[in-house]
C-alpha cells in the first residue's frame, strides 16, 4: 500500500511540474448560447445578459444549488425558482450520486490535491472515501486532467463563479446533483 500510494505522489508531482511548465489555462468565460437559455427571445446585447440557462427538470424547488453531472453545470437558484447564475465547471473523477445533498464544511483556502492553491472549498458530499466539494483555483485556472487513476472529488469553478458560489452556498444550502 506504502508503494502504491508513493507511486500515485510521484505521478502527481511529475503531472504538477508539466502543468507548471505549460501556458497556463483559464476558466472559460463563455456564457449559454440564446438556444440554451430559459429566455427564447434573441437578445442584441452582450452574452452576460441572455440570462442564465433554463434549471434541469426535476432538480427540485426553493433555494438551491444544482449541479449536472451530464451537461457539467452548475446553477444558483434562487427561493422563486429562478435562476440567478448558471456557469460550466470541471469535475474531479469522482462524481456524487445523483439526489440532495447540502453544503457542510467549508474551507477559504488550501492546496487541492492537483497540488493547485485553490479557495472557497464547499463540501456537499462523500463517495467510496473521496470528499466532493465545489472549489475555483486561486489563479483562474483550469485544472489539468487528472491521470487515469487519480481519485479526486473537486469540483473546479471559474474564479469569479467560485466566488459567487461562496456567497451563495452558506452552511446547509441544499445542493441537487441530476444526471
């Protein structure tokens, strides 16, 4: 076991080292296109305005965050059931069953287990002893694929929808994982 869990250190450290050698990714900054939004009618100003894409059907009602593993997405819903901010994310390879969860712990800061500084760590849930929670990197980024055999349960945001996303997800906010 001592082995295996030296070997998987060593791959992430090489993988860390690439990753800090590369151009360094940022989040994307795009928004829903108008045929992915819940407003149908063309909108001539810029993207931030369309509003944020229609919540998934059966995602429940009341405030609440929701998050797809299919489409890779996330929404802040507000108490009338409308939502007030949706934006893509990257997900770790460990997913949350789908059902409700709700935020528990939370952490400002640390370093994730890409070995990235990351903050506004939101834990909603646990599976086979990996914790899930919703985290942006300090500085933007993207995270870089995980290896094939990493088990990690991050949920990477943008930087300025992570921050959002703290404002949002207090202590006992209900998160709603849907396929």
């Amino acid at each position: 076991m001592t082995g295996l869990t030296t070997g998987a250190i060593a791959v992430v450290a090489v993988l860390a080292v690439q990753a800090d050698q590369g151009t360094k990714p940022t989040a994307a900054t795009s928004r829903p296109s108008a045929s992915a939004t819940a407003d149908a009618k063309p909108s001539a100003g810029p993207e931030e305005e369309k509003g944020p894409a229609a919540v998934p059907a059966g995602s429940g009602t009341g405030r609440r965050i929701v998050y797809s593993l299919d489409q890779e997405r996330v929404w802040l819903v507000d108490a009338s059931d409308a939502p007030r901010r949706s934006f893509t994310v990257w997900p770790g390879t460990v997913s949350p069953d789908p059902g409700s969860y709700t935020i528990g712990r939370r952490t400002e800061a640390t370093t994730g287990s890409d070995g990235v500084p990351v903050e506004h760590i939101m834990y909603f849930a646990a599976k086979s002893g990996v914790s899930v929670a919703f985290s942006n990197a300090v500085d933007g980024s993207s995270p870089p694929p995980a290896a094939p055999d990493a088990r990690t349960g991050g949920i990477r945001v943008g930087k300025e929808d992570g921050k959002a996303l703290w404002a949002f997800g207090t202590p006992g906010t209900t998160v709603r994982v849907v396929e």
